[in-house]
C-alpha cells in the first residue's frame, strides 16, 4: 500500500490553480487575425469561409446572421477584491459589398448581449437584434455599436452611412456620420461603409470615466488621434457580471455581404492590433452595379475599345520603330532614288543572315526581291555614326544615281535609317571578281573572259573619270568590287563609296580610305584622292587579274610579297609571263598578257605624272596605240621600285594585310566629284 507524497498534491493543486486562472485570463482577452479554426457562435446565415473570413450575411433578402465568442466575457471584475472595472477595449475590421451600387442593407452591430438567442429578433433596420414588441426595453440588458448602412425614418436615423450607439433600443443613444480624421490633412473625411474595402473599427470604454469612443478608419491608415464619437455613458446598469460579445447583421429588401476579417478584444486594456499580413482576403468582387445588363455591356465595349486602341497603338509604334526612317527636307529632290526601308526589310526577308552576299569594310550586303516590281536587288547596310558629311554624301550617291554604264553596278536608289544608310544597287548574279580569282569555290576565268573583265572596267573607270558631266574618283578600285554579271561582263561597284568615310572624319584630318595594296604612295603623304590615285589601283587590279594573285601576299615567299615587285623582277630577268596566272595553264595570248603586266606596271608607278590616264589606257588594251618605251629604262623602274617600298613598309605594319585603311594625312577634304572640268 502506497501513499502519494503532500508536496505532489500540493504540486498538482497549484498546476490547477495557475491553469484556471490563465484560461480565466484568456477568456477576457482574444485576437483573431482571420477567424480560421477558430470556434464561433454563429447562426442565421453566418459562416467563416475556409480562408477564416467570418461571412455575416450574403445576398440573400430578409436574412440575419450572427457571430459570438463562445463564452461570455466576465464585464464585473470586483469580486476579485478589485474596484468593479466595466472597462473593455475592442478593435476589428470589417467590409461591406453592396450588391447594388450605393446601396446595401442593413449594416452590422458590435454587439454586447446577455445571450446568444437572437431567434426572436428580426433583420432589415432591426439588425438582427431585437424585435418590434422588444425594442427600447430597459430589460434588454443590450448594448451595440451600429454600422448602418439603411436611413431608418422610425429610428430617426441620420443618414444611411452612420455609426450608433445603441442602448437597449435600434434609436441610437448618439450616432454621426461615418468620417474618420485625418491627421496629416486636419480635416473629417468621409467614408463609405459600403464602398467594399476593409474598414477598422475601435471602441473603447473606459469604466472609471464612463468614456465611450468609437473610431473608424480605412486600413491603409493607423488609428486616429481622434474618435469619431467621444460620449460619456454609464454602463454599469446594462452589463451584467457575464455578457456575451460578438456581432450581428441584418438583410432587408436591400442588401449586401458582411464580413468581418479580423478581431481583438480585451477586458484588461486596449486591444491589439491586427496582423494584417495574416487578414483573410476578401472574395473577388465583381464590379456592384446598378443597371446590371447595360452596366456589363458598356463596360465590354469599353474595355474592348481600350483594347483595340492600345493594341493598334502599340502595334502602330512598333511598326513605325521597325521601319523607322530619316528623312529630311533637303532629301526631296532626291525623292524617285529614296526607297521605304519596309520595302527593303520586305525584299531581304528581314536582313535575313540566309539573303547575306557577303561583308566588307564599310558594311553587309544583302541579296533582295523588291516586293513591288520583282526585282532582283543587292542591299547594302552602310553603318555609320556620324550625322556630318551624310548630306553631300546622299548628294553624291543621288547624282551618282544617274551614272549609266553597261561596266557599272547600276545604283538605285537609297534609304536612311538613323546611323544607318541604306544602298540599293542592281544584283550581279555573279558576284565578285575576287572569288573567280583567288578561291576555289567558283570555276577559273580564262583568259578571253579576263581581258574582256578588264576592257569593261577600264571603260567604266574612263567614263567616270572622263564622260560624266563630273570627275567621278571611284577610289577602291579592286577585284572585290568588280562584279560578274549573268554574262560576266565586269562591272565596276561601290564607285565613291569611300567618300562616306572621308566625311565621317574629324575635320582637321582626312583619312585615306582604299585598300592596302590598291592605295598610291601619294595618297598617303597627301590625303589627295586624284584620278592618278585611281589608275594606281587600276593598275594593282591588272596585275592581280593576271597573275591571279593579291597584290600582297604576306604567306607567299619574300620576294613574291609584292605582286608589283615580283612582277618587276621577272621582267628585269627576263621573264615576264612567268607571272601570268599558273591556273591558266599558258593558255593565253602572249601579247595581250605581256601588254597587261607591263600596263600594270606602268600605272603602278610611283609618280603620278608618269601613270596613264584610263583614256590613254583604254587606247593600249585595244590596241590602238602602243605603250610608251620609256618605262622599260632603268629610271622608270628605279622610280617605280622606290615608291613602292614605301609602301611595303608601311603596308607591313600593319597587323591585318586586307583590312580598310584610315591612315592619317593633312590635306583638307576633296569630293568625289572634282567640280570645273
Ligand atoms: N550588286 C551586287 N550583286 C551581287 N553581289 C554583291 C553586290 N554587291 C556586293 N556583292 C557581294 O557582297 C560582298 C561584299 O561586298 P562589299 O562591297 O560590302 O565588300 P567588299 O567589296 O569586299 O569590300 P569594300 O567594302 O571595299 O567594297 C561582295 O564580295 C560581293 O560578293
Ligand atoms: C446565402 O447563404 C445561404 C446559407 O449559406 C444560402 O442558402 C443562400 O443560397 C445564399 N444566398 C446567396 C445569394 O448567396
Ligand atoms: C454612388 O455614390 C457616389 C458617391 O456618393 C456618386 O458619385 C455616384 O454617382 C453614385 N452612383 C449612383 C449610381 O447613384
Ligand atoms: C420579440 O422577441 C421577444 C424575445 O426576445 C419575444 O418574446 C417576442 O415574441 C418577439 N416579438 C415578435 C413580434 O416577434
Ligand atoms: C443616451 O443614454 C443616456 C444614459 O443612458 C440617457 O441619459 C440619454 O437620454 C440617452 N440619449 C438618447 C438620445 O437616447
Ligand atoms: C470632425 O468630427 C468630429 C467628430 O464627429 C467633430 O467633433 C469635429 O467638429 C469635426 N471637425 C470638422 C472640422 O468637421
Ligand atoms: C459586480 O459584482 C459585485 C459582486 O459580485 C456586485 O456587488 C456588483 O453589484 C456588480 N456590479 C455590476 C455593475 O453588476
Ligand atoms: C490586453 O491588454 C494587455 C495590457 O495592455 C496586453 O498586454 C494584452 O496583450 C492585450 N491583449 C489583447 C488580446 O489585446
Ligand atoms: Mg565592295
């Protein structure tokens, strides 16, 4: 037989004791952030959604629904030898959505009652709390605090968005209109208690001084520093010991959903705060209106025409960036050659990198159908950032637009884009000369074509030069811009192309724009683009097309580095056709390729003066006279060598051997277009 130790007893009690009294403790305070598991007293139509927003009534008519903490609060607090405090303090937030707009029936009531049996008690202006035959009874021990949204003429309600303190009756003790201060503004204002947002409520009684305040605001804001109504009431006479706390709310013929979202009460000081990140959400509204069918279709056809117009807008913005253009005033006479960049992004399928012809110093160059006419056209992308020197340049290029030569690339027309300029030229379905010449993709030119190739370019540069209304400088005059057409007839492109960059240039210097191997020593002391400067390059172009060779190789040996040396050096040994292209297998005729080397060589000289012109080199390719002997004196030649390792020096410090060159000189810009001939 065994016996339980006193202290475990004592232990046990004291437990009990501290156990009772913290559930005592907590059944005089509370806080609900949502109302989620939490148990309720509700009836009528009440019910807490799966998310813990508590729900008072819906939109059904004639219907109340109420909510009460389980158990009832203890108000009288003096049996525990304290002075008998009534003091309470509560707080919670609550919304209201009309089913019709601006109106919404009847409103919700925090409500302080002896019992949880509201079965006798009727909705609309009796909020769910009392009856015709019990209304203003002393014996009904009621107090509540009304949010009503319905102007009640039997109650003498003040309008139909107040809050009222009612005492045993639905005829408020005191009630005003709903406004909250603002503090930051030092004014009233108004707010709806229908409008569908969260709005917080504060009431606080203060026992000792019978103070009653009741503050509302919107959520978005903290507590006024001043309640909306401030009255002294004593409620010692309505209170029993025991009350139960919790809200009730009404339907009538008008009506809306109630809903609580969260509360805190307290018996023993002020209420806390919500936690509103924790508040429930409200069901998604569907916009209250008042003409339902009419409402629903205006706002279709608004919304639909918002749609369309920002839709078509936005669509129209990005249509006109897409094919955005510049064009200025001084571009109207220039109308015929302009094209519409759609047309052109139209013809290259979108700058598509499968119509890409190829790339070279100053840009891409796209194959294209113009969308119109079924053209076949070539797109060249010139990038360029500077604004200065477009202008002449367009001038130049319109102008040019006028060049006609059966050994030219027909120019057709331009666009401007910004820092972008847009070429249109005839497609050569052949493309450059330069593929025939040095790789192994197309089939070897012989020797008719190439000399046919150089007669077509020789006479496209003596037109320029010579037959225009203007000195026209080509001035990147290499294989790579003669191009093949579908008879491979040679045909001279990109003329005045490297004027663009001249213009780009900073104005105290010019640039020497052409390329390496093509330049004139002259151009690079002077900057001084000349015809000579172009018969220079010609002569490069000749011998590249006979030796089938670059004018500089650097894998290629020593003393085949420079095409124009070597060449001179096969011909101080004697032989001179040693050169010719290997590819040619010697099936050439002897004169013709003895003439072109030597008239190479001729118009490769080092001094200007001594260098054809295109008329006087036209003469000797067909023959009609004959070159002049002088050249093969050794003067000539010692001239010709001197200049020229000049320029292999300054070719070899260079890093790339193909590259554009800018070099850098100090005579002042010249057009293309050498005016007064
Ligand atoms: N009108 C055209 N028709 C067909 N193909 C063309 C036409 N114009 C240019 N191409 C092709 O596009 C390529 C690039 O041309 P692009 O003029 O940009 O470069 P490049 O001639 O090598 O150098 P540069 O910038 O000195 O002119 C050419 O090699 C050629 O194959
Ligand atoms: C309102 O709630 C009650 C009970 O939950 C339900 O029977 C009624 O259909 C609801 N009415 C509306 C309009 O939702
Ligand atoms: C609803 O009330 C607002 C503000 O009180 C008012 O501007 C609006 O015209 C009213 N709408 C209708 C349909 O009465
Ligand atoms: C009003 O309510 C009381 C009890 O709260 C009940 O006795 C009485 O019959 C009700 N009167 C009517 C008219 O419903
Ligand atoms: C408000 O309540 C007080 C005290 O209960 C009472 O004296 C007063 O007459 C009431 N006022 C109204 C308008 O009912
Ligand atoms: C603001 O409202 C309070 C309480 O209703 C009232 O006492 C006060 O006079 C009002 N102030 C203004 C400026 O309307
Ligand atoms: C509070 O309770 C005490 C003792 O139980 C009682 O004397 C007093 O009258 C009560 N006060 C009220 C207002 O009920
Ligand atoms: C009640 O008031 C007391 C004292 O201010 C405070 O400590 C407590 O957190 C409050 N409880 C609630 C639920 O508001
Ligand atoms: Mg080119």
């Amino acid at each position: 037989m065994t016996t339980t130790p006193k202290p475990v007893y004592f232990l046990l009690l004291f437990y009990l004791c501290l156990k009772i009294l913290a559930l005592a403790q907590d059944e005089n305070q509370f806080i609900y952030n949502g109302f989620q598991g939490v148990n309720l007293h509700l009836d009528g139509i009440a019910q807490i959604h799966p998310n813990g927003l508590l729900q008072l009534t819906n939109t059904s008519k004639q219907q109340t629904g109420h909510a009460f903490h389980q158990l009832p609060i203890r108000f009288n607090s003096s049996s525990s030898g304290l002075p008998q405090i009534l003091s309470f303090s509560t707080y919670f937030v609550f919304a209201i959505i009309p089913e019709i707009q601006n109106l919404s029936g009847h409103g919700v009531a925090f409500t302080i009652s002896p019992s949880t049996d509201f079965s006798q008690a009727v909705g609309s202006q009796y909020l769910g709390l009392l009856n015709s035959s019990n209304n203003g009874l002393d014996s009904n021990h009621l107090f509540a605090i009304e949010l009503d949204t319905i102007k009640s003429p039997e109650f003498d309600d003040i309008d139909d968005n107040h809050v009222g303190i009612d005492v045993n009756s639905l005829k408020s003790n005191v009630s005003a209109t709903a406004t909250y201060y603002s503090s930051s503004e030092r004014t009233n204002k108004s707010l709806d208690l229908i409008s569908g947002d969260p709005i917080q409520v504060w009431i606080d009684y203060d026992g000792v001084k019978n103070l009653l305040q009741v503050t509302i605001a919107p959520t978005r804001i903290p507590k006024p520093d001043r309640p909306l109504i401030s009255t002294h009431i004593d409620l010692s006479s309505i209170l029993f010991d025991y009350m139960y706390v919790g809200f009730s709310s009404a339907t009538g013929t008008s009506r809306g959903s109630h809903y609580i979202l969260g509360w805190s009460f307290n018996k023993s000081g002020q209420a806390e705060s919500l936690d509103f990140s924790k508040l429930p959400s409200l069901p998604k509204q569907k916009k209250p209106k008042r003409f339902p069918g009419l409402q629903v279709t205006v706002s279709l056809v608004t919304v639909s025409i918002v749609l369309i117009i920002t839709t078509s807008g936005t669509v129209f913005f990005l249509w006109r960036k897409k094919y955005e253009e510049i064009h200025e005033d001084w571009e109207h006479e220039y109308g015929p050659q302009r094209f519409f960049y759609k047309d052109l992004y139209k013809a290259t399928k979108g700058f598509k990198d499968e119509e890409l012809l190829g790339a070279g110093g100053f840009g891409k160059v796209y194959r294209g159908v113009l969308p119109s006419s079924k053209e076949e056209v070539a797109v060249k992308k010139i990038n360029h950032d500077s604004k200065q020197g477009v202008k002449e340049f367009v001038t130049e290029i319109a102008s040019m637009g006028r060049l006609r030569h059966r050994n030219l690339v027909q120019l057709l027309g331009y666009c401007r884009r910004r820092g972008e300029l847009i070429l249109v030229y005839d497609y050569m379905p052949n493309g450059s000369l330069d593929k025939f010449l040095f790789s192994n993709e197309k089939p070897t030119l012989n020797w008719a074509q190439r000399y046919r190739i150089l007669r077509g370019v020789a006479s496209a540069l003596q037109y320029l030069h010579e037959e225009w209304e203007q000195v026209v400088l080509h001035r990147d005059v290499k294989a790579s811009n003669v191009l093949l057409d579908a008879d491979l007839n040679g045909r001279l492109g990109d003329f005045g192309l490297a004027r663009l960059y001249d213009h780009g240039a900073n104005p105290q210097t010019t640039h020497v724009v052409g390329t390496v191997g093509y330049i004139a020593p002259e151009l690079t002391r002077t900057g001084k683009a000349t015809t000579s400067t172009d018969v220079f390059a010609f002569g490069a172009f000749l011998l590249e097309v006979a030796c089938g060779r670059r004018p500089i190789e650097l894998q290629g040996m020593p003393e085949e580095m420079i095409l124009v040396d070597w060449v001179l050096e096969k011909w101080k040994e004697g032989d001179i056709l040693g050169v010719s292209d290997p590819r040619l297998e010697g099936d050439y005729s002897a004169d013709e390729m003895d003439l072109v080397l030597k008239l190479g060589l001729l118009c490769s000289h080092s001094n200007p003066a001594a260098r054809p012109s295109m008329w006087q080199v036209m003469q000797y390719l067909d023959g009609v006279n004959f070159m002049p002997e002088i050249l093969i004196d050794g003067a000539g030649i010692g001239m010709l060598a001197t200049g020229n390792e000049a320029s292999a020096e300054f070719v070899m410090s260079l890093p790339s051997s193909f590259g554009k060159v800018s070099g850098c000189s100090m005579s002042s810009s010249e057009s293309i277009l050498s005016k007064g001939r």
